[in-house]
C-alpha cells in the first residue's frame, strides 16, 4: 500500500468504526492529513472533550492519550503507538511530588499537562503552555508549586510578577538542548528572520525571542505576520508543517537537535494497525484515578 491509499484506508476506517483520530501538531504531515483535529495539547484536550464518537485514536504521547480518557471516560482511548512517551512527564511521579508538598502545605500544585494521570490526582490545576500565564494569574492563592517544566514556569513566573511560584527542576530534554549559540548561529545565517519559541526552552533562549509560545500559537503568529523569514524554536515538525501551509515564506528550525522521537514515532502503520485492532493500546485508567486527576483538568478549563 503507498501512502494515499493507507490515508484512504484510514479514513473507511475510522468512519466504519466511530473513531475520531487526534494528532498532535509535532506528528507528521501525513497523520495531520488523516486526522479530525489537529493542535496543541489544550486544543486537542478541549477538542476531546466535545466530540461524539465513541472511539478516540490519540496520535501523540500518552499523557495527551490519559487526558482524553479522564475527560471522556465512556470513551474507548486509544494511544497509536504504545512506546511514544514523554521524557518530562516521566521525570516526576505522584510518590516524589507527595514528599515535596509537605514542604510547601499553603501551595496551590500547578501542573503542567505534561505529567502523568496518577500524578495529576494530587495536583490542583493542569495548565498547557498555551494557557499557564492565564491559569496561574486567575489563582487566588499567591503561593503555587509549579511543576515539572522550570522552563515553563520561569516564562509564567516572569509574567506573573505578583505570585511567589516555586519551581522544581525538570523540563523538556529536547528543548533544553538548545543553547545561546544555537540562536546566535540561527541569527547569523537569516538576519531577516524572526525567531519564535516554545517556553520549553531555556530563560535564556526565550529573552532571545521575538515571541515565545504554544505549538499552535507559533504557526498561528507564523501564518499572520508580514515577515518572511522564521526561525522556530520548537520540535523540527512545526517549521516543515508551517512550510507546506505558507509557500512564499521561509521556516528554518532553530537547531536539528530539536527532534522529539516520541512524537516521531507514531506512523500511519499504526494508526492502521490500531484501527484494524492489530496495534495501538486501549488506554485503561482506573474510576479513582479518572475522578481525582479530573478536577485538576476541570480546573483548567474553568480557569483558561
Ligand atoms: P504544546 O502545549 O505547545 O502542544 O506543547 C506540548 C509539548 O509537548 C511541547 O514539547
Ligand atoms: Fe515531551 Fe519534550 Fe517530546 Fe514535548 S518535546 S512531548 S515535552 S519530550
């Protein structure tokens, strides 16, 4: 089968057995294409709270695969590719972040949705890079553990000046991988680009940036400006996507090491297999788990 006709296949598919297929903006282009909604983390936890199939097929990691399962529990959740992970969900788990809020009693627990469902049952609110400045700044409380992305949470604490947020040491590997010479490089090759990231990256790279966002909010100020030239400051996938939909301007990635291989390594195989019941894993959570780690997500959406 070539790729056309795997895609079509995907769609019979999907419409013979209510499914509605979910891909993240990092996936490739052709699983964008077979997809129902396409975005970043929060749009697609929205998006899956509203739809009417009774099937989800997650093309991303398994933490966005847990939130669709705990917004829509009656729902059968499906993860396309089992082994796609998400090296910052997986650096801190409910018994560590346990520990460290007997230390901060008086704090509210701001989680990034990059976390895991058991860990979110003892958080009080999830945020996406999308809404973190808005969450944290509708919290009453002045006091907020931020975890686990310090990178994000230097980003909301610099434009939440008001709140006193602690922040622990985790974050995204790939992101951080990205150093002052990177841009300066990036810079030296396209003087005329502007250079848009994600807050994943380090304090240093994002006061470097002419804006710093969400997956979504990078190609939505990409697809508006009137400049011509961008660097991206994000997974490699955001400036090919940008590139297919804006031909007359010019994406570079601000550096090659910008490469998540969770997020590559779903392919449309999978999405067949999982269709086909020969692939994927049916995400399974348990009725405490959903009902606890739903109110940190509720939390979200009332507060985003
Ligand atoms: P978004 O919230 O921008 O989709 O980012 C998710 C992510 O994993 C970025 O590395
Ligand atoms: Fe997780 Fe980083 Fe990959 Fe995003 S880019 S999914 S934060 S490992």
């Amino acid at each position: 089968m070539n790729i056309t006709e795997m895609q079509n296949r995907i769609i019979e598919l999907k419409k013979a057995k209510d499914v509605c297929i979910l891909a993240h903006s990092y996936q490739a282009h052709e699983i964008l294409e077979i997809a129902d909604f396409t975005g970043d983390s929060y749009k697609l936890s929205v998006d899956a709270s509203k739809v009417k199939n009774k099937n989800i097929l997650m093309c991303g990691v398994r933490f966005m695969a847990e939130t669709c399962k705990i917004l829509s529990p009656e729902k059968t959740v499906y993860l396309a590719q089992p082994t796609a992970g998400c090296k910052m969900a997986e650096q801190m788990d409910r018994q560590l972040i346990s520990k460290v809020k007997q230390d901060y009693p008086n704090h509210t627990v701001v989680a990034y949705i990059n976390t895991t469902a058991d860990l979110k049952t003892i958080c009080d609110v999830c945020v996406t890079s999308s809404s973190a400045v808005k969450i944290v700044n509708n919290i009453e409380n002045k006091d907020i553990l931020f975890i686990p992305d310090c990178n994000l949470g230097d980003y909301v604490a610099k434009q939440c000046p008001d709140k006193n947020i602690k922040l622990l040491n985790g974050g995204c590997p790939i992101h951080a991988c990205v150093n002052t010479s990177d841009v300066e490089k990036a810079k030296e090759l396209h003087p005329d680009a502007e250079i848009l990231v994600h807050p994943e990256c380090r304090p240093e790279i994002v006061a470097m940036a002419d804006y710093v966002g969400s997956t979504s909010g990078i190609m939505e100020y990409a697809k508006k400006s009137d400049k011509k030239e961008f660097i991206i400051g994000t997974e490699i996938s955001i400036a090919e996507h940008l590139q297919y939909e804006c031909p007359d301007k010019k994406f570079y990635p601000l550096s090659l090491k910008l490469i998540c291989s969770d997020m590559k390594a779903t392919t449309l195989v999978d999405v067949l297999d999982c269709l086909n019941g020969t692939g994927g894993e049916e995400i399974v959570l348990d009725k405490d788990t959903i009902s606890s780690a739903k109110k940190c997500i509720d939390e979200m959406i009332r507060l985003g």
